[in-house]
C-alpha cells in the first residue's frame, strides 16, 4: 500500500486561477498547428529577406565569447568611487 503526501487543499482562488491558465493553455496548442507553423516560417523568411540590407558580413570579423579581458569594461562611476575609497584608506 502506498502512502500518498498530504497537501492542504487547494482553495478556491487557487484552482479558479489554475483552471483560467489550463484554459489558456489548451486553447494556444490548438492555434499551433502544421499549417500555422508553416505560416510562421514563411514569415520569418519574409522578415530576413527584407532586413538582408542590414546585414553585416562576418566572415571578415573574429568573434568570440570571451576575449580574455582585451576589450573590458569601463569602471562605473559607483565602481570608480568605491575602488578611490578604498585607495583612500577609508
């Protein structure tokens, strides 16, 4: 025999609030279908062929995720103030 956890019940706001969002979410797999997939893709490529123009080509540039601190960031002023209070000997 298995012994099922006890959990308070579920109130009313609650399972009010829990069956509005299973609504919700039933009636927004029903809109995604094969037919409204493919619309969707044609209109993503309708999206990139018309920013083409704005395209920057990368195969000239390097890019990479981490540049091992050659580019970093500039001090924020709070940053800048907390490092001179520190140098100060505050």
């Amino acid at each position: 025999m298995e012994k099922k956890p006890n959990f308070a019940e579920e109130s009313a706001k609650t399972r009010k609030a829990r069956l509005k969002l299973q609504k919700q979410l039933e009636e927004a797999d029903k809109k995604i279908t094969p037919q409204a997939l493919k619309q969707q893709s044609i209109e993503i490529h309708r999206w990139i062929a018309r920013h083409a123009g704005n395209r920057v080509v990368l195969r000239s540039k390097s890019i990479s995720l981490f540049d091992e601190n050659e580019n970093a960031a500039e001090l924020s002023q709070r940053i800048a103030k907390i490092a001179e209070q520190i140098n100060s000997g505050k």
